[in-house]
C-alpha cells in the first residue's frame, strides 16, 4: 500500500507548498491562460455564488484506502476527524437555513465515531436530502461496518460511491490490490437491501474518474457501459453514472510531476474549457466545510486552504 504525502512528509502535504506550485510556473510565465482569465473573456467574472442548496461536510480525512489519486490525501495515517460539538454546530445551521442538501464526504467519512448518530440527528431534523459518499469497501473493512447497507436505507441516504472502472486490472491499479472486489460485494448487499432497485426509492450513484492523466470519457456512453458490465457480469444495478475530472491537486499533482505529465494535463484541461458549464460550478451552490468547522466555497479549495472570504 502507497501512503500518504502527510505520512510521508511530502512537500506537498504542506497546502501552501502546492498553492505556490500552481500559481507559478507555467501559469507566472504567462506559458498558459488562468481560469479567471478564461471566465473574464467570456463575461463570467467575478465569479458569485446563487442560493446555496448544498451543505457538504468533511467530517474526516481518516480513511481505509490509499488511493493514488486522492485529492484528499486521506488515508489510515490521518487523523483529523471531526467532533460532535462541530456536528451540531452544523446542524444548527442547517436548522436555521432552507439548505436541502447535506452531502457528506472524507476520507471515508463512516470511520468518524459519530457518524451514524450525525446521520440520524439530520434526519431528525428533517434535512431534505442526506448523500454520504462511501468508497464501498469500508462496509467490508471490519465487522462493525457490515450493517451499512441497512443503517443507510433506513435513514433514506443517498450513496455517492467512486468505482474506477468496472473491471478489476483498471480498479486495483488506482486504488489497490482487492479493493475491485470488494467494491463488487458492497455494491451487491447494497442491491440486496434495496439500493439501486428500480422503484425502491433508494438511490445509488456512481462515480468515475480517469485513473491517469487523461480526461473522462463522454458521461451517457460510460453510465450505459457500467450498466451493462456490472449487471452481465456480477448482477448490480445502480441508478446513474457521474464523471468527474480529476483536479491537479495533492496525490495526483504528485503523480504528474513524478511522471512529467503535469504541463500536458493542465493544456488538457484548458483545451476542454467549456464556457457553458461556468454558471453550473459547485461553488455557486455549495458550501464545503472542513473537519475543524472551517467554511470554503468548494471542496478543492479546502484541500489548498483556501477559506471563504467570510463578511
């Protein structure tokens, strides 16, 4: 198993250390355009936020899994978990706003010892939608989390679970020997007890990211080739496939730079501006808060460090 840059005193385990990197550079020398430069020329600047919808919460950056392109840098090393006095804090926010969306996030945010009692507090509360992003093997990881599946659908969790491809050689590359299968058996109990399940109510999304320094792949045409692998293969079902990009920041800035691939990623990146998507960005919606309470305006932004300018 790789670790972490945190565990291994990394440079860039250090916030600042990469926010340096990815200011200068190509980007100082004027080699590539910035995104505000990007957004300016097509009317989008400054970037505002809307309504916010969208309370997403880092409750944890502790997780069971290395993977090599965590922008989190989660992993067993990190111990940064957040409280329960934080948790209600969060809830009392949540009470006081007409936010309909808590999303919470790690590391593997089911580690956290208040997890389930945060779960159902919201519920209680009567948070519209509650969406947890499970990396599926924690529900295999240890005993005490094999009845995941049943705590979820009887507090009516979204899930949000990343599975890189849906084959095993693709899987295990990116996040480690047998983590494919296992994925495989939590994602089959979550079908067991309803997720995934046409009319079940009970939703279960995945998500893929490229597991090198290549962009995804037109989203309909992967969402209908997992659907088809996963069920003539292994009998699963899910309801919708999301891609996402992977942004050059911690585990994977360190694997473009080890491999010389950062400058040709970033010119990807800019190529594949789309100025359509601008007023749909998450930080126009949402609002990410760290494990210590801390607000940001996106959940990249809170890996770098970068607060939200609070007034």
């Amino acid at each position: 198993m790789i670790k972490s840059l945190h565990a291994r005193q990394h440079q860039l385990a250090q916030q600042e250390k990469q926010v340096e990197f990815l200011n200068n550079g190509i980007f100082k020398e004027g080699k590539l355009p910035t995104f505000k430069s990007k957004i300016e020329a097509f009317g989008h600047f400054p970037l505002k936020p809307s309504k916010i919808e969208i309370f997403q919460m880092n409750i944890g950056y502790m997780c069971n899994q290395v993977c090599k392109h965590c922008h989190v840098d989660a992993g067993p090393d990190r111990k940064e978990i957040m409280t329960r006095e934080t948790m209600q804090q969060c809830l009392d926010v949540l009470a006081h706003t007409k936010i309909h969306t808590l999303d919470i996030t790690g590391g593997a945010p089911e580690m956290n010892p208040d997890f389930r009692w945060f779960v159902e507090e919201a519920k209680k509360r009567g948070v519209q939608e509650i969406i947890v992003r499970s990396n599926l093997t924690i529900i295999l990881a240890n005993p005490k989390y094999h009845d995941l599946p049943a705590f979820f659908k009887e507090n009516g969790v979204r899930i949000c679970s990343s599975l890189p491809f849906y084959n095993a050689d693709k899987t295990n590359r990116q996040r480690g020997e047998g983590v494919f299968e296992t994925s495989i058996k939590a994602l089959q109990m979550l079908n067991e007890v309803g997720y995934g399940k046409p009319d079940s109510g009970l939703i279960l999304d995945l998500v893929y990211n490229p597991s090198g320094a290549f962009l995804p792949g037109n989203q309909t045409q992967l969402e209908r080739d997992f659907k088809k692998e996963l069920m003539d293969h292994f009998s699963i079902e899910f309801n919708s496939l999301f891609t996402i990009t992977n942004i050059p920041i911690s585990r994977f800035l360190d694997f473009l730079i080890e491999r010389g691939n950062y400058e040709e990623y970033m010119e990807k990146l800019i190529n594949a501006f789309n100025p359509m998507a601008v007023s749909g960005v998450m930080c126009r919606n949402t609002v990410s808060i760290d494990w210590q309470g801390f607000l940001y305006d996106c959940d990249f932004n809170q890996m770098l460090g970068l607060k939200t300018d609070v007034r």
